[in-house]
C-alpha cells in the first residue's frame, strides 16, 4: 500500500504582537524660512521602509514623515510650514524566530507631541507602534488516498486548510498633473500634501491579481495673494502582480502604504502656476490564499497484516468562517467648545480600530471605534488652521457558523471610502464605508501520515472466531483495526448497516482469518 499525497503551503505564525518605537529629535527652521511664532498643527505618518529576519530576531527600519503648519513671526506672510522626516530602527527579539521567516510589520504614529524650544528651533516626540507577525511558509505533504491495494482500509475526515499562494511586498508609483479649480487663484507656494488609498479592491486570474484603488490627494498651499487655498483630486490606479500560483478563488488581504509624496507647482499654457504635479510612491502588503478543502488520511490499515503508521505531528489552521460586512456610518460632527467656525475641510483621516470582540451563539460580536482626525480652514486670523478629534463608535455582528474556546479570531477594519460635506450650519457631515473581514479558525495538532509498511503477520497468528464484548469508546473502525480484518466483514457477520456503532456490551462475532 503506497500513499497519494498532496502537497500544502501553510503559514505557521512564529510570533506575534506589537511593540513601540520612541522618537525624540529636534527640528530646526530651514533658513530660507521666517520664523516661528505660534505653531498650528503637526501631523506625523509612519511607514516601514526595510525588514530583515535572522534567527531569533526580525529587524525592521522605517521612516516618519513629519509636517508642521506654523504663523510665522512677519506680518507679511500668513502661513508657513516644514516638512522633515527622521529615519527609525526596531528589534524584535525571540528566539523561535528563523532566517528563513518573513516579517509582516504595519506601521502607524500613536502619539505625537512637540514643544516650541524657540522660533527656531523645536522638539518633537513621537511615538511609533509596529504591529507585527512573524510567519514561516511550510509544505506539508498530506495523504488523501492510497494506490497499490485493493482491500486497503482507509478513514478520512474533511478539513479546511489555508493554501498559502503569495506572502509579498510591490512597490509602484503614482503620478498626475492635477489643475486647480478655475474658481482659484494661481499658487504661490505648496504648503503641505497629503494622500492616502481608498475604494482599495481586487480581481484575481489565473497567475495574476489585479488591484484597484485610487489614491485621494489633498493638497494646501497659498495662493498670489497670501490666502490659504486647499484643493483635492483623486488618481486612480490599476496594478497587476505576478503570482503563479493564483487563481479565480484566491482570496487576497492587501494593506497600502505610502511611503513617499513628491509634489511640484508647474505652469500652465498661459505661464501661471495653476497645476500641480504629484508622484506617490506606495508599498503593498499582499497576503494570498486558496481556502482548499482535503478528505485527508487521519487513519488506514491492510486487512489480514501487521501494518505500521510512520506519523509526523504539524500544526494546522483549519478555517471555520470567513464571515464579512460591510457598512455605512454616518456622522455630523460640529467642533464645538472654543474650536474657531469651519469655513472648509481639507482632509479627513480616518482610522479603524477594533476595540473587543466575542465569539457566543455562532456569532461575532465586533465592537470598535473609528478615530477621525479633521484639518479644516476657518476665518480666524490666529488660527487660520485648526485640527479636532473625534472617535465614531460601531458595533456589528457577523455570522461565525459555531463557536468554541478552542476558535482563534482575526479581524480587520478598514474604511473603504470616506466622503464628507459642509453643512448650511458649519457642521461636517460625514459618510464612512466600513469594511468588517474575518476569519475564525482553530488550530488543531494533528498526526499527519508520512508513510506506511506492511509486512505479514505471523504463520502462528491464524485464529477462528473471536467473541468481543464492546467498551465504552469503543468504534467500529478501531475494532476492526485491532483484528486487522475488514470493516464489512464485521458489519456482515454482525447484521450491522453500514456505519451503525454498536452500544457498550454489544457482543459481536470476529471473522477468523
């Protein structure tokens, strides 16, 4: 009896967790700056640049980008602003991890602080959380049937696997020319851009996946006469990634970072300064998979011979639900308190995060927040840009199939669009997408059959029949097994129907060999 195997990339979580990175630099105005007498805002965004993983350690490099909005000390100018990054390094120590293991790290600024130490010269602080996994791609060679024999007895249970396809990094960049409202005056100077990725999907194809997105891109600046403009445009993209081994059904988890903005004030045909030109450079994060169901060998024997099982035991996720939802939230946000009146919205960040989750009934009680964070312009001349916060709770639930301690749940949050509007009352109404992805799995250690040797049993062994009483936990396959006779030929001597077991105390007649 020879084994049919099938061949299985699973990913085996080493590690896991999050660990945080501190800052602390000073910033000192350019000298082609004013310099500084009230700062308005600082925003800061993280981005992983580099990883490395050697055994018991994963390096991780990366890069905040920080942008500072300023009132300069001159009565000639308005508005200013500094942009200035600051590289980072950060270990992460244990000793399961092996050099043949990838890293994937998401980055993101947790807090960010700064203080005036003079007009020119500032300190900033900031905090920069790495969540990471630590994985390594294994093959498992699993057993689905057998060749060679034609009485072989084999039992074979169901079991949903994740088939690792891809577990990758492209970079690719962005660019446009993007012309201001005519209702605008020419520019003057850019004062600080931003972009982020949004109505993020994918198709996959055989040995392709095919990602689309657009990239929102909102960009400040001053125009010919000092005042403060703003502007917002969107660049769609389309990128194709090789994957071999992709197909219609693979499932991909993509998460975008950009990584770097470059942007210009060019001329028009008439020779004013009305288009800007944008390069964004963005790093994907692909996860790829087939959730593939195997009928895989847990148990066989050769009737009427000593059989051995040559076992390994592996670790495997099986997948119990993949449950999803997706939703719009809609929000009016006011800034309230002593915040100056909202005249327009620049940009509007919003970020998921999923604060508890419970797992009851067959149901996936997620419970979180989305963190916005709005940059608006207002009319007030001390704070011609202001910032405020707000977190926007949500609760759903998602159908989970079963339930159990033994069940292992990830979830993601993102916001696939977020579009928003200036009421008649200076409020800001908000519309969020939010997407709810899921996976539920169990991780079960199971005896994975590497190989099978028969040989006969001993010329002594020959037996008549045998007289068994059943015992509590008993099977009709283990009993069988223990005899080394068929199945069938138990049921048949025994008037049982196929797949019936017999009770505790059963008495049932053995076939001799």
């Amino acid at each position: 009896m020879e084994l049919i195997k099938e061949n299985v990339t699973v990913n085996q979580v080493c590690c896991k967790g999050e660990v945080k990175t501190q800052i602390d630099e000073d910033i000192i105005v350019p000298d082609v700056k004013p310099d500084i007498l009230k700062i308005l805002q600082l925003d800061a965004s993280a981005c992983v640049t580099d990883k490395s993983v050697s055994d018991g350690r994963a390096s991780v490099n990366g890069k905040v980008q920080v942008k500072i909005l300023y009132i300069p000390d001159s009565e000639s100018e308005n508005i200013k602003s500094i942009i200035t990054s600051f590289d980072f390094s950060q270990n992460i120590d244990n000793k399961n991890i092996g050099q043949n293991m990838k890293a994937l790290v998401t980055a993101n600024v947790d807090n960010a602080e700064f203080t005036l130490i003079n007009s020119r010269k500032l300190r900033v602080k900031l905090t920069v959380c790495l969540d990471y996994e630590i994985v390594e791609e294994k093959n498992v060679e699993i057993a689905v049937d057998t060749s060679g024999s034609d009485s072989a007895e084999v039992l074979k249970e169901s079991v949903s696997l994740q088939n690792c396809v891809s577990l990758r990094e492209e970079e690719f960049t962005l660019s446009d020319s993007i012309e201001i409202p005519s209702t605008q005056t020419a520019i003057n100077e850019i004062l600080k851009t931003d972009a982020r990725i949004t109505d993020a999907e994918y198709k996959t194809v055989t040995g392709k996946i095919a990602a689309k997105g657009a990239a929102a891109v909102s960009v400040l600046y001053t125009d010919d006469e000092n005042k403060i403009r703003f502007m917002e445009a969107e660049i769609p993209f389309t990128e194709v990634f090789d994957c071999p081994d992709a197909g219609d059904d693979t499932v991909c988890d993509i998460d975008y970072c950009v990584s770097d903005i470059r942007c210009e004030a060019q001329e028009d045909a008439d020779g004013d300064k009305r288009v800007i030109f944008v390069e964004i450079t963005v790093i994907a994060q692909i996860k790829a998979a087939d959730n593939v169901v195997i009928d895989i060998i847990s148990d066989c024997y050769e009737p009427y011979m000593n059989t051995q099982l040559i076992k390994e035991e592996t670790e495997l996720e099986e997948i119990i639900a993949r449950p999803s939802a997706q939703n719009t939230i809609r929000e009016t946000i006011e800034a309230g308190g002593d915040a100056p009146q909202v005249s327009g919205v620049y940009d509007v960040i919003t970020k998921p995060c999923v604060t508890s989750t419970l797992l009851k009934n067959g149901h996936l009680q997620a419970e979180g927040k989305i963190e916005t964070y709005i940059l608006y312009l207002t009319d007030s001349p001390d704070a011609p840009v202001y910032s405020i916060k707000r977190d926007i709770p949500f609760s759903y639930t998602l159908d989970a199939r079963e339930d159990g301690d033994d069940l292992i749940t990830e979830i993601k949050a993102e916001v696939k669009h977020t579009a928003y509007n200036l009421n008649m009352a200076g409020e800001i109404e908000l519309r969020c997408i939010l997407s709810l992805c899921a996976n539920i799995m169990r991780k079960r250690r199971i005896d994975v059959i590497d190989d099978v040797v028969t040989d006969e049993l001993p010329s002594d062994s020959g037996r008549g029949i045998v007289i068994y009483f059943v015992q509590p936990g008993d099977t009709l396959w283990e009993i069988a097994k223990r005899y080394a006779v068929p199945r069938d030929a138990v049921t048949g001597f025994n008037n049982l129907s196929d797949g019936e077991t017999p009770a505790p105390g059963t008495r049932l007649f053995i076939p001799g060999m």
